[in-house]
C-alpha cells in the first residue's frame, strides 16, 4: 500500500504542490513580518 503511493506521480504533485504552497507562505510571512518591523 505505502510502496503503491510512493510510485504513483499524482501523490508526488500533491506533496509538491503542498510543499510549494508552505515555503509561499513561510516566505510572505518573512516578508511582512520584516518589513512592519520598521527602520528603527
């Protein structure tokens, strides 16, 4: 069952695309958080 997922490209898009989705959020977090700091 798990070795069946493991070969099957669809379950690799879905990772990909949630793993995409995570850095984009983990970056704009960044972002905003660094620029509401301030310059002070």
């Amino acid at each position: 069952m798990f070795m069946m997922m493991l070969k099957d490209p669809v379950v690799w898009g879905s990772l990909l695309g949630i793993f995409i989705m995570i850095v984009m959020m983990a970056y704009y977090t960044y972002l905003f958080m660094h620029n509401s700091a301030g310059d002070d």
